[in-house]
C-alpha cells in the first residue's frame, strides 16, 4: 500500500467514522440540553430486543461456507481467551476492577469499525472472514461476557430481572442462527427482513446513548477510562502477538484476526458496563478515548495489516 493509496484509505475511514459521530452527538446535545433522556428504557430495548435480532440476522446471512466459518470459529475463540487473560492482567497491573471491566478490555469494536476496516485493507475475501470473526465475537460478547458482569454484581437486585431474560435471549437467537446455517435451512424472507431491521436498532441506539453520558460524565471518571482504553489497546497488541506464535493460519485470515483484535473499546461494552455495573462512565470514557487514539493511529494500522504482520511473523518464527 503506497502513500496515495493509504490517504484514501485513511479518508474512506473517516467516512465510515461520521455515523458514529453523529449518532453520538445527538446523545451529546441531549444531554447538554437536559432533556429527559430514558435511559433504562433505550438500553432494556437495545439489548434485549434489538442485539438478539442482530446477531440472528448475521449469524445466517453471513455467505461463509461452514468449513471456512469453523475455521476463524476455532481462530476466534482462542483469540477472546488470549485476549481476557491479557486484559486482566493489565486491569490488575492497573489497579481497575477485574470482573467489571473485563469484557472491555477484551472485545474490540469489531462490528461498526472493523467490518469497514477489514473491507478497505482486504476488499471483500477480508470482509467475509472479518464478518465470520464479528458473528463470533458478538455471541460470546453477547453471552458469556454479559454473564460475567450479572455475576459480579449479583448482589444488586435490579439485575435479577434482567438475569432472568438475557443473556438467554442472545444464546437462544445465536443458536437458532448456527442450527439454520448449519443444515442450510432458509429462512424465510419475512422473519430476515424483520430481524435485519430490529437488529439495525441496536447500534445507532447505543451511540446515542454512549453521547449522552459522556454529556453527564464525571471528570474523576476520564482517567480510569483513559486507563481502560490504554489496556483494551495493548491487550489487542499483545494478543494478536501470541496469536502468529500458535497458529499457523494462512496469510490473509491472519492479517485480518490481528487487525481486528487492534480495534478500539466496543460500544456495546458501554452499554453492558453502564446497565450491570456501576461503571458506566469510566466505559464510556474509555470508548471516547480508545476511539480517539485510533482514529490518529489508523494508517499505522492500515500499514501494519499489509506489511507488519509478515515482518513479525518472520521475526517471531
């Protein structure tokens, strides 16, 4: 990738960037403004109705053939283990709690950020293997990783209801999902159409939401979330590392698991974190920053996933 070639790149990035801000901004003029903002409401609606629509609709519409799917499968889920046993160290190291803040440190926003990066650094073979790792990402961010954040704060009751219905419902849809794709059962165009567009609820609700808090967030929160993000960025570092060490992985199915496991704190971490914790504002303070970091590092990226990846795979070997 030359130097022209990487420009566009990095503007064709920005583009797909200004939704997201967008969407934030409206969170961040409404809470400026203070208006009444329901925000048990968008985020009840947004992960409990909107999320298992979305990782249904992706699980089956994705175009993978099953063996290339079981593949990145096996890639991805050894990938989130790396990834959580680095984040907690760091977090430790850090002195930020663990369990609270654990799956931000660990998942990546792999959907609204690393789809179209994959997309501009790979064409479209990348974007399908990017769109097999985001399925999978999503079901464990989904399940087990909201799990964990139910668990570790058990003691609050105002989680009970919410224990009682998700994450069932994402493990439910995502199974449904796999069980289809797996005996290659369509489905019908109506129930897609409707998953597809409940699903397209999901993130635009949470960006607004992630704009209002930041519109309301605390300035003692801005240094634990600029910790956070500095943690969920070297966890991606480290762990793409330790991935090129175990696994040999053809080439382009490796230059795209490293690239996104370089991706900032995902939004929809923020979502958890501030609905089962009482972190919320160090999340979303994290999200801002790690997003921001980012955005400035992108061509460092862009460069690393055509040429860094051999160099320390042949480094490293």
């Amino acid at each position: 990738m030359n130097q022209l070639q990487l420009a566009q790149a990095y503007w064709q990035l920005a583009a797909q960037l200004l939704p997201v801000i967008v969407c934030t901004g409206i969170g961040v003029y409404w809470g400026v403004r203070q208006k009444a903002y329901p925000a048990e409401f968008v985020s009840n609606l947004a992960i409990s109705i909107a999320t298992p629509s979305l990782v249904f609709y992706t699980l089956v519409s994705t175009q993978l053939d099953n063996a290339t799917l079981s593949k990145v499968a096996v890639a991805a889920l050894l990938l989130i283990v790396i990834m959580a046993l680095i984040a907690a160290a760091l977090l430790r190291l850090l002195q930020l709690p663990v369990l609270f803040l654990l799956p931000c440190a660990t998942f990546p926003n792999a959907g609204n950020l690393g789809l179209p990066m994959s997309q501009l650094a790979f064409g479209d073979e990348g974007l399908v293997i990017a769109v097999a790792l985001f399925a999978i990402f999503s079901f464990v961010q989904h399940t087990l990783a909201v799990s964990v954040l139910v668990w570790a704060n058990r003691r609050d009751s105002s989680v009970q209801t919410v224990k009682r219905s998700f994450p069932y419902a994402v493990a439910f849809m995502g199974g449904a999902a796999v069980l289809l794709k797996a005996f290659a059962i369509a489905v019908p165009a109506p129930i897609l159409n409707s998953a597809k567009l409940v699903g397209s609820l999901a993130v635009p609700m949470m960006l607004i939401s992630l704009g209002y808090a930041l519109s309301t967030i605390r300035q003692s929160s801005v240094g634990e979330g600029a910790r956070l993000a500095g943690a969920r960025l070297l966890t991606g570092w480290l762990s793409g590392l330790v991935l090129l060490r175990l696994l040999d992985l053809p080439d382009l199915v490796a230059e795209v698991l490293v690239q996104q496991v370089l991706m900032p704190v995902a939004v929809v971490n923020y979502i958890y974190t501030q609905r089962f914790t009482p972190l919320g504002n160090t999340a979303a303070s994290a999200v801002l920053i790690s997003t921001l970091f980012f955005a400035l590092m992108a061509p460092l990226v862009l460069w690393w996933a055509h040429v860094g990846v051999h160099d320390l795979d042949q480094w490293m070997r």
